[in-house]
C-alpha cells in the first residue's frame, strides 16, 4: 500500500539518524499514491515522521502554496480541476511567466492507479485554463 511505502522510507530514514551524525536523506519527500484504500498524500522528513496530508507542498513557497491549496482544495473535485488548482498555486510564488517546458506534472488517476507524467502539450493547455496569479 501507498502508507507502507510511506513507513518503509520514514522506518530507513529513523534509522540513520541513530548512527552518530549520519545523515544521508536530508530532504522530505512527498509520497501520492492510489490504492485499495484510496488516495494518499504522504510526506516523510529526514528524521523519518511521516505525515498524512490532503494538501502539500515542499521547498521555496510552500506554506503559501499549502495555504492556497487548502482554501480551495476539495475533496470531489476533479483530476482536471485539482490539476488547474495546482497549475493556480504556483502562479502564485514563481515570479514570471509559467511554461510548459518550466513545469514537470503527474498525475495517478484513481480509475488506473498508474503514474503518467503529462506531456508539454498537455501542460500548456492547463495552463491556458487556469487563472492568473493572484494579484
């Protein structure tokens, strides 16, 4: 399941901070996944906690990026309407304009529960459909 996975790297991660200064995984990472028991968002931290979210972010901007996604995050709306709510969230703290060939995006649809990177094309017509930044 997507929360084993989950526990497996917060387990590996604990256990390297019980060795005297050893730190190899110095970043969180953000597990999404789809299985049996639903959808999941799930971040670990390099001390090995892992914690269950319906929004999230990491790195530069994030606290305004979590805070915008969850004012307007909801749980039944569509994969292409959370896209365009992501697409939203970081027109709001990346400076210039966004672009395809700027952005990466994936989706795990709960129909196929299969990974599937969005092509450039697919990501400009997102783009086209969301709104601007806030002002």
């Amino acid at each position: 399941s997507v929360q084993a996975l989950a526990k497996r790297i917060g387990d590996r991660q604990q256990m390297y901070t019980q060795h005297g200064g050893v730190r190899p995984f110095g970043a969180r990472l953000l597990i999404a996944g789809v299985d049996s028991d639903g959808t999941h968002l799930l971040e670990t931290d390099p001390s090995g906690v892992v914690a269950a979210y319906k929004c999230q972010a990491i790195g530069g901007g994030a606290q305004t990026v979590t805070e915008f996604l969850e004012q307007k995050y909801d749980d039944n709306m569509s994969l292409d309407d959370a896209v365009r709510l992501a697409i939203e969230a970081l027109k709001n703290v990346i400076e210039g304009e966004l672009s395809a060939d700027k952005l990466e995006m994936a989706v795990v649809p709960r129909e196929t529960k299969t990974f599937r990177k969005l092509t450039n094309e697919e990501i400009s017509r997102y783009l086209k459909r969301s709104r601007p930044a806030r002002e």
